[in-house]
C-alpha cells in the first residue's frame, strides 16, 4: 500500500469537551438566523485546589447561541462539547492567532 493510500485511510477528529463556569456577561449579536454569542469558560483541575484556571474562548451560533443567553449567565456551570478553529490575524506587523472552541452541544448543568 503505497503512502498516499495511507493517508487517505487515516481518520482524524477534531472534538474538545469542557465543563466549566462561564467567566463573563453573556450578550447575543447578530441578526435573527445569524446569531452568535462569545464568551470565556474556567476549567480547573480538580486534583490540584491551588491550580489557576485555564480559559477557554467559546463561540455559539444560532440556536445554540440564543438558548445560552436565555438560560445561562455570568458563573453559570456548563458542559460544552465542539471543535476547535484556528484564525490568524495581524496587527502591528505582529502575526496572532487566536483559537476558539465553536459549540456543537451544550447541556446546563
């Protein structure tokens, strides 16, 4: 089997799933259809009490968006389940790249 064949075979997944608290005031943009919401969830290592929290940066969209902003907020406890997406961005001839998870699922804990 040559290389190239293999490659094809190979599967891949790009999956993240986080429970955590929401870090922030939540405020739906967008238009009716094109709705979006951002915010930051904490997740911690729950083994190690003085550990800081990591931040993650989660992006929902229509209608997962509207139900976060109708039935969660600021501190709220969450499970999100999604994939990772990567952008690249430059400012001040300086090259950023910023990484969010985009929702998928989420259940209200």
């Amino acid at each position: 089997m040559t290389k190239e064949r293999k490659l094809k075979k190979m599967r891949s997944l790009n999956k993240v799933m986080l429970i955590g608290n929401i870090g922030n005031d939540l405020e739906l943009k967008g238009e009716d259809g094109k709705q979006y919401i951002r915010f930051s969830l904490a997740t911690a290592d729950n083994l190690d009490k003085d550990a800081a929290p990591e931040w993650h940066r989660i992006v929902a969209f229509k209608g997962h968006a509207a139900n976060i902003a109708k039935h969660l907020k600021k501190g709220s406890h969450v499970f999100i389940e999604g994939r990772l997406q990567t952008s690249k961005y430059e400012k001040g001839g300086q090259t950023f790249y910023n990484t969010e998870i985009i929702v998928q699922d989420v259940i209200f804990l």
